[in-house]
C-alpha cells in the first residue's frame, strides 16, 4: 500500500462515455495509465446528466438510452505524482476538462 501525505490534490477529468484513445474508452485508458504510474487509486463515475463546452445536453432517459453520458475520473495522490501523469492526460485528451484542486486526506487504508 503506498503511503499519501496528508496534504494531496484531487485530479478530476470530465469526458465524454463514448471518447476513445486508441480504440478504447477514454476512461478505462486512463485508469489503465494512473496505476502504471503507480497512483494510490483512482474512480469513475457515470453521470446522469450533463453538457459541456458545446452547450449539448447529455441525459440517461429511458428514451435516449444511447446519448454519451457524462464521466467523471477521479485521482487522489501526493503533488508530486499528479504532476507526472498530466503531460500523458493532455496527451490522450482531445475534449473535456481537467480540474485540480488541493486534498487534505484523512484516511487511506486497506486490509492487510
């Protein structure tokens, strides 16, 4: 288990669920990339509804089942670390947007 300080920033990507690099979706790419880096761990959620840069409305109503729903990735590591992995993401990412804001981490544990 990698120790995290207690001061860490929270890297937060916004995409699309249809986006691709390299013939797979966006998200699982990056997922795949953080923990070749080595990150304490990463999240994707599934939005319900959303838009972005071109004002276009996502949704998941039961009607428009196959509409590109919003995702959201989430990483939590030290600086340091996030710092390594954003010239891969700016790489990888043609559209979206990527926040990063300062973390204090309160708890970061696994069973042995």
């Amino acid at each position: 288990m990698t120790d995290l300080p207690d001061q860490c920033e929270l890297l937060r990507i916004f995409i699309g669920e249809h986006d691709r690099y390299h013939g797979k979706p966006l998200y699982e790419a990056i997922v795949a990339e953080a923990r070749r880096e080595g990150m304490a761990g990463a999240t994707v959620l599934r939005g319900m509804m959303g838009f972005g840069a071109h004002s276009r409305l996502h949704t998941a109503k039961v009607l428009r089942l196959a509409e590109d729903l919003p995702i959201v990735v989430e990483i939590v590591d030290a600086p340091e670390k996030i710092e390594t992995l954003l010239p891969k993401l700016d790489e990888m990412i043609s559209e979206g947007l990527v926040t990063l804001e300062k973390v204090r981490v309160i708890a970061y544990r696994c069973e042995k």
